[in-house]
C-alpha cells in the first residue's frame, strides 16, 4: 500500500516531477525507435541506440525514485525531530 504523502514532501518539487516525466518521454521514445527504428528506416543502428536508450532511461528513472524515497524519508524524519515534541526528554 502506498504510503500518505505529507506537505513539502520533495517527491512534490516541480523539478523532480518534469525531471521523472522526461525520462518516462525517453523510455517511450526509445523503445519506439527499438520497435520501429529497423523497419522504418533500415538502419539496425538505429534499432540498438533506442534499446540503449531505453534502458539507460529506465535506469535512471529507477535511481531518482530512490532518491526521492530516500529523501522524503529525511525530510520526515527532520520534521519529526523539529516538531514532534512527544515531551521526552525535559
């Protein structure tokens, strides 16, 4: 089950979410260059590069996910050490 998302979550920056759409675009993009790249224009070359591309873009779309958790999991924990005072301590 996917957890809430809380406010200023980082996975929520504009950034991140145009930098994930983008690598979503190039996945797409190259699995139709892998799909269609030979018999459109002949070049097998072509077909490998949209392969390459795909995977490559996979890849890094995989690692800013995990960033992004990892992330949000550090802003968590700072706001629960700045203002979650349960009274402990004092």
């Amino acid at each position: 089950m996917a957890e809430p998302r809380r406010q200023h979550d980082p996975r929520d920056e504009p950034i991140y979410r145009a930098i994930l759409t983008l690598l979503v675009a190039s996945v797409l993009a190259g699995a139709v260059l892998t799909l269609a790249g030979e018999a459109l224009t002949g070049n097998r070359a072509l077909a490998h590069a949209g392969l390459g591309m795909a995977l490559v873009c996979g890849l890094l779309y995989w690692v800013f996910r995990l960033l992004g958790r990892r992330a949000a999991r550090r802003a968590a924990a700072r706001r629960g050490e700045q203002g979650g005072g349960n009274g402990e301590g004092r």
